[in-house]
C-alpha cells in the first residue's frame, strides 16, 4: 500500500512538525516516473530518520542539486505545492513528442521542492514500509 505524500507533508505542516530531508541516496528515472530513495524524518524526530522511496508519477520536469553548503544539519524542509510559478510553464501541458499537442483535460502538477531540488509530476507517493512512530 502506498501513502499520498503531499497530503502527508501537508498534515506535518499543519502539525507545525515539517519532514525533512537528511540524505538522498538514489535517484531513478523508468518512463514517466522518478523514484527518490532519501532519508526522512520529522523534525520534531530527527534523530529518528527513516530511508523511503517516494514515487513521483507522471513526472514531466525535476532538476536536482547538491545541497545548499550554508543548511545547518538537520536537513531542508520538504515543501509541496499545488499553485507556483513553475507550474504555470505552458510547455508542461504538451505531450512530449507530440508535435506541440497539449493534453485535454490539462493536467493537473504538483510541485516538491527539497532545497535547491525540485520535482514536477501529476503524483507523489509514499511507499509503505514500516515507519517509525515520528511518521507515521
């Protein structure tokens, strides 16, 4: 069984209890959809961090960076949005090689943003594995 992350980010938001991220350790890109193994934690549990994968479906743009040297340890917050500036960008709605076709209904992104990451897909989930009590 698998987790909606945003919704999870958005509850350990409301929580004020964001998630963080102490270390990506694969990135893998099959198709349409970029898998993310990296350790998490909350931060109320930091030193209870748990290795996960999330899945992001459909993801049709991601840059990833090293981390800002200047983030004191601990890790970047994990943000999540339905509404930004990258999501406006017309060309996410063309199908790629589709000589400029556009999906309709248009698609409907989210937007993960790990430090000077990003991640751009239609979902991003959780796998399950066993979580500590922090995240679960």
């Amino acid at each position: 069984m698998q987790k909606d992350f945003a919704k999870l980010i958005r509850d350990y938001q409301a929580r004020h209890n964001p998630l963080i991220v102490l270390a990506f350790h694969l990135v893998l890109m099959r198709d349409s959809e970029l898998r993310l193994t990296l350790d998490l934690a909350a931060k109320e549990t930091i030193h209870n961090p748990q290795s996960t994968t999330i899945q992001c479906i459909n993801a049709v743009d991601y840059s990833l960076n090293p981390p800002t040297p200047e983030i004191l340890p601990g890790g970047p917050e994990i943000q999540y949005f339905d509404a930004h500036p990258l999501l406006e960008d017309k060309r996410l709605q063309r199908h790629s090689g589709g000589n400029g076709e556009v999906f309709h209904p248009p698609m409907k992104f989210g937007l993960l943003i790990v430090d000077q990451s990003y991640v751009i897909a239609e979902s991003f989930l959780l796998e399950e594995s066993p979580l500590p009590a922090g995240l679960r």
